[in-house]
C-alpha cells in the first residue's frame, strides 16, 4: 500500500497539544486569526488525496503513520439514521391509463336526473323536394321513422383501505384514491364508446352499430397500401353520410409508424418541423385535446383505448358531431360498514351515461384488422 508524505506535522497531532474545537470557537466567536490561520491549514492537511486503500493510512513528516476512521455513511449503523428520505407524496404516480380523447370530442352534456334510458327520433326515409311546374304536382314522399336510444349505464369502482393509512398518512389519501377511480372510469368509458357491445349493461359502442361503413387492413404493412385505405374509409362516411368526417381516431402506435415512415426518396411522410403528413395550419377540432396529423386533411387523434400491441388496430372516421354522450356528475360514497370487522374503509365512485353514436350509422367508417408494425 503506498502512504503519502506530508511535509510538515499535523497541526492538530497529539503532540501539538492544541484544540481543534478551542480554536473553532476563537475563530468564529473572536475572529482569532491565528486560530482560522490553524483551521486552514488543518483543512488543507485533510485534503490531501488518500489512497484507495479505504484505511487511508497517512504519515507525519516524522514517519508516524496516522490512521483515519472511515467516514459516516448512508448505510444502517454508520450514520444512515440521520439520512432521512424525501417522499413528495403529494407527487404520486396512478397507474397508467388511456385517456378519453374520443369522449371528450363528444362535448358531453349532463345526464338529466330521473330517466333510465334516452331515445332521439330518426327518420330513415325522409320527405323530398322537386321542381314544380306551373299546375303540376308537388313532390311527396312519406317518411319513415325509427329511434336511437341508449340505455343508462353505470360505471362504477371502489378501493378499500385500512383506518390507519386513511387516518396517518400526511395527504388526504380518499383524494389520491377517487383521482386514481376517475382516471379508471375515463378509461372504461372510452373503451366503452368505442367497443361496447350494447349488452351486459355496456354502451352501444361506435364500432357496434348496425351500419357503419368498414374496410379490412388485413395484409397492410406498408405506407403505400395504408394511404388509399384511409381514404377510402374517409370517402365512405362521405358518399354515404353525404357530409366529410371531421376527425380519425387511431391507436398511438399506428400514427407514429405513420409518421416515421419515408417515401420511396427517403422523404418522411410527416414534415420536418410539422407534426402533420402535410404542412398547413389545422385548426383544431376541440380546444382542450391535443391534435395530430393532418391525414388527407382531417386531424387525428390518438387513442389509447384502441386495442395496440402484437394485436391488430383499427383507425376510424366519424363524425363527433352527430353522436351524443351524457354524464351524470361523479358520486363519491365512503362506507365503513362492509369492512367494519377489519378496521377498513371502502371508497367508491359511480358515474352514470349514456351515449347514442347510431343517429347516422354512415357517419362511421372502420379500417379494421391493421396488422401490428414492426417495432411499434
């Protein structure tokens, strides 16, 4: 082990007879200069680069070999007691959940109290219109008429926790766990909107409804054969809904394969400094979601609750504005009586809604199937 040599004896070796804490208080009490000019000099020997050896054997300048302690730590036993943690609790994390992009562009309305289903009239055959000449008949056509309904439906959660925790812990825990309960229902509720079958006492979900306009991705595994399919999903809520779709919603992976992709010149299909497969200014369709695209004009929006991984994805092309979605306010309810044996609380949260996306069945259009990209 190689030792280091100072040059001259330590100002605070036994044999100096000197006080490290006499000459500490005379420095910052008394402003003694020749006591700070000690301390220095002292900080200046300690500073003297030590071996690797942890022992850290030094040497006075007369050979005696001076052995220092190992520093305090952070470990139990060699001062990690007095190492207290920080926990930013009210910086909690809750589990990783889709949002409700498709929801919100809903513009929901409030659940009106007192109802358990809701039904809008819709006419499937309507009146009509001609040029009349003078003295000649005027155009008739009897109209047919059906309705859209929804049943309401709950969605509905609890978590339960002891007392103690609701009790001690620093934060209002209740208020960590109904945020954690709402970001569950958002989710649900998406899933719902989009793939609710209609049974079970779920919503009928747009892919559910009798009608819709739908193309199979089945095979697509390049951009050159996704580009006309969008399109054509596009051309069909026009042809037959006779007004364009205003939004595409696909899963979050299916717009990031799109918009890594390059032509055949290695040209990205979404423009440099652009988040859009084409540069222009699109406004956005909602003034609180966060647009993507534009794809052949129209904004995207990413969904998480369309089923992605090693599975296949759908993109749809709706028009928000012809569906209708309700909610009830959220209903908080703490109950102690289930738990009561065992000191525990359960905490729950009920939502009720409804949704009717079937008033224009051809406002929605499904390209289904797509195969999972390599790597995304």
């Amino acid at each position: 082990m190689t030792n280091l040599q100072v040059k001259e004896p330590l100002v605070y070796a036994e044999e100096a007879r000197r006080s490290f804490f006499q000459d500490l208080v005379r420095a910052q009490l008394l402003h003694d200069p020749e006591a700070t000019a000690r301390l220095e000099l002292h900080q200046r020997q300690m500073l003297v680069e030590a071996p690797k050896d942890e022992k850290r054997l030094e040497q006075t300048a007369e050979g005696a070999p001076i052995e220092y302690r190992t520093n305090p730590t952070s470990g139990v036993g060699f001062g990690g007691e007095f190492d207290v943690p920080l926990w930013l609790i009210d910086k909690f994390a809750t589990s990783a959940r889709a949002g409700r992009p498709f929801g919100d562009l809903l513009d929901p309305m409030v659940l009106p109290a007192g109802v358990t289903s809701i039904h809008t009239p819709r006419m499937t055959t309507g009146n009509t219109t001609s040029t009349q000449t003078d003295g000649g008949a005027v155009a008739s056509q009897d109209v047919v008429t059906t309705d859209a309904s929804s049943n309401v439906v709950t969605i509905a959660g609890h978590g339960d926790v002891s007392q103690q925790l609701l009790d001690l812990s620093p934060i209002g825990l209740d208020a960590a766990w109904y945020m954690d309960l709402s970001l569950a229902y958002n989710k649900n509720l998406e899933s719902q909107l989009l793939y609710g079958t209609g049974a079970n006492g779920q919503l009928t979900g747009i892919n559910a409804v009798t009608g819709i306009g739908s193309i199979s991705g089945a095979g697509t595994t390049t951009i050159a054969a996704l580009w006309p399919l969008l399109g054509e999903i596009g051309a069909s809520v026009g042809n037959n809904r006779l007004l364009p779709p205003e939004v595409f919603l696909m899963a979050i992976r299916r717009w990031f394969w799109i918009a890594s992709s390059v032509d055949s010149s290695n040209r990205p299909i979404a423009s440099p400094g652009n988040n859009g497969a084409h540069s222009c200014d699109l406004e956005m369709a909602c003034c609180c979601l966060p647009t993507f695209g534009p794809v052949q004009g129209l904004p995207v929006y990413l969904d998480g609750a369309i089923p992605a991984g090693t599975s296949a994805d759908d993109v749809f092309a709706i028009r928000p504005s012809d569906m209708f979605l309700w909610e009830s306010a959220p209903r908080y309810i703490t109950a102690q009586n289930p738990l009561a044996g065992t000191l525990q609380m359960r905490l729950s949260m009920h939502r009720y809604v409804a949704f009717i996306g079937s008033r224009y069945p051809s406002a929605i259009a499904k390209l289904s199937a797509l195969p999972a990209p390599s790597n995304f």
